[in-house]
C-alpha cells in the first residue's frame, strides 16, 4: 500500500524507542500534518504559522493532541479575547479553523495517526472544536469599523502634502529629494489603480502597458498585475487595470518618475519599478512604515491605512457611473459581492443621487 504524505508509517520508524515518546509521537505528527499541507502547494508561510498555533495551543493546554478536549478550546479562546492584545473575531476564526483542520488530518484513517496513539498511549485523539465552541462565520467583512476609503478632501490633502514636501526637500538642498518624489508617486499609484500594497511593490518596468485606444499615454495606459491575491494552493492571480480618465493624471507622474527621476540610480539592469536609495526593490514593510509617517506628518486619522486607497478607489469609480463588472475586473476580485463589500459612497454622491431621483419623481408627476 501507497503511503500518503503525512502519514504516520512515514513519520515514524518502527521499532526505535523514544526517550519521551509523546513528544516524539508529537513532533511526527506536526512534520506530517506539515508535509500534507505542502503537497496540497500552500504556502511555506501559512505551513509555519499553522504549526506554530498548534505547538502555541499544546503548551497552553499543557496536553498533546490525544488528550486535548474541547475545553481547552473554549479556555484557550477566553485567553485571546482579554487583555490588551484581544484578537479580532477573524483571527480566532483562523486559529479554530486551524485547529480544526489539524483535528480532520489525525482522525482520517488514511494516515494511521489514530492506530498508532491507541497503540502507544492506549488514548485516541478526537475533534475538540465544534460548531458551539467555535467562532461562526456571521458577517462577510469582519476588519474594523474604523476602516473606511479616503474622502475627497483628505485624499486632496494627502496628495497636496506629498508634492508639497517634495518642493520642500529639493529647495533645502538635502538628500531625500528622489525618495520623496518615490513615495508620492507610489501613494499616488495604489489609489490611481486600485492596487494592494503587494502588487504595488511589485511591479517592474515590463508591467507597464499601452492602450491601443489612447496612444497618447504610451506606456501608461495600463498596469499588469503579476502578484495579485493567490487562492488557497493556487499561484497569484494575474490581471490588466486599465487607466481610467478621471485618474488621468497618474500618466504624468509615472512618466516623469521612469523617465527621468528612477535613471538617477543608475540602476538599468534592475526590472523593480520601486527602488530604495540603495538600489533594492521596495518591500511591502518598509512601504507601509513610510506611509504610517506620512500619514502622521499629514495630520490624518490614524486609522487610515494604504489599503484604504484600494477602498477609495473602488467607491469611486462606483460614484463615477462604471459598472459593477468592470470594477470588479479593475480591482481582480472573483465575486462581485466582494466588490460591493468596498464600496461606501460619499455623501455627497447620495445627495445628487437623491435629488436626481427627487427631480425625476417629481417632474413626472407634474407632466401628469
């Protein structure tokens, strides 16, 4: 018989005794539950934080997994909801479920963990979450309240700050001129396209792309994601954003910082659209720490992330007529029900949407 990865005969080796069994027992069953997670191509990420939760959940329980009840689910839950560090709703939802996951891979037969523990520890482990000690999924977002998109005066605001400090840095004369003008046009991208942090920080040169239908923007009538949000198991989704007319001015910008400002490195053989002053790509937190002291030197709410521009850029293009389906495609969400998540539009948008509707009501009822 074929074994599967993950399971017990190929985790342990028969006939050698164990100084400490259990934890023996225990550590082959951690690197087989992590090698059937592999072959289903997760992430080497989400393996090492699933079996770090598992090893973090069997110290607090002070038991191994065939002694675990759901009790200490129930207590382990209670510990995360107190204190100062008091995790969100979604975040517990992911511990269950990993817990859970691990709960289905020992008790399948097909991988001999329940045999081998009755064998060894006469105890065989159970399911310990279940739908009454566990976090239901209820709501279809679950981030906080405090997130919202960017009005429009703040994202003036932003971007007023932003060019403002670039005049500012290269009348002083100091170094940070070219890092300056980088963070504004990067800011100035993720909300002009609607991008997430990870695909803003990698692009390369070769993503930018010419739309046939307006040969006057060259190069900068469309972004090529590469790295959009992957599915479980799957590699990142790819998708075209097209430059839309109202976001028009991005066109200039880019322009300027390949053209003219990026050269300055002198960094021809590197693809990364994003360099840092030493030449290197830009990571995702190193961008989100810049744009947290931007944020702060601008004065706006502190609850306002980088993602936030993605929200703005959704509500937006919403209040500016395009179809649900085109900015669905825009954004590369599978459903557009996500899409609808994001959208919040402005007061503004509601009162002349009211009082068109008013004017039309009411205009036919006095033709009548």
């Amino acid at each position: 018989m074929v074994e599967i990865p993950g399971a017990a005969p190929l985790e342990l080796v028969s006939g050698v005794v164990h100084l400490d069994e259990e934890r023996a027992v225990f550590e082959a069953m951690l690197t087989g539950w992590g090698r059937q997670q592999r072959s289903r191509l997760l992430s080497e990420d989400t393996v090492t934080a699933r079996v770090r939760l598992l090893r973090r959940f069997t110290e607090f329980a002070g038991s191994f997994p065939w002694q675990w009840t759901p009790g200490d689910v129930e207590d382990f839950t209670v510990s995360l909801m107190t204190g100062t560090q008091r995790l969100a709703p979604s975040t517990i939802r992911g511990y269950h479920l990993t817990l859970r996951m691990f709960g289905d891979f020992l008790l399948d037969a097909r991988y001999g963990w329940v045999a081998q523990c009755g064998e060894r520890f006469d105890a065989i482990p159970s399911q310990v979450c279940h739908d009454f000690n566990t976090v239901a999924h209820l709501a279809e977002y679950e981030g906080r309240p405090q997130r919202r998109p960017f009005t429009y005066d703040e994202l003036q605001y932003l971007f007023d700050f932003l060019d403002t400090r670039v005049a500012q840095v290269q009348r002083s004369g100091r170094k940070g001129a070219w890092a300056a003008m980088r963070d504004a046009q990067m800011v100035k991208t993720c909300y002009a396209y609607g991008l997430r942090r990870r695909e803003l920080c990698n692009l390369d040169l070769p993503d930018l792309r010419p739309n046939p239908k307006m040969r006057q923007w060259d190069t900068y009538g469309a972004v090529h994601v590469r790295f959009g949000k992957a599915g479980r198991g799957k590699v990142p989704r790819r998708r075209t954003v097209l430059t839309v007319p109202e976001f028009d001015w991005v066109v200039d910008g880019m322009r300027q910082w390949v053209e003219e400002v990026r050269p300055i490195l002198g960094r021809d053989r590197l693809e990364a659209l994003w360099l840092t002053e030493r030449g290197q790509r830009i990571s995702v937190k190193s961008m989100d720490h810049r744009f947290a002291w931007i944020r702060g030197q601008a004065g706006l709410d502190s609850d306002l992330t980088l993602h936030c521009l993605r929200h703005s850029y959704v509500t937006h293009l919403i209040e500016f007529g395009y179809p649900e389906r085109f900015v669905t495609e825009q954004v590369g969400h599978s459903y557009a029900s996500t899409t609808a998540i994001y959208t919040s539009v402005s007061n503004d948008f509601k009162n002349k949407t009211l009082q068109a509707a008013l004017a039309r009501v009411y205009q036919e009822e006095e033709q009548q």
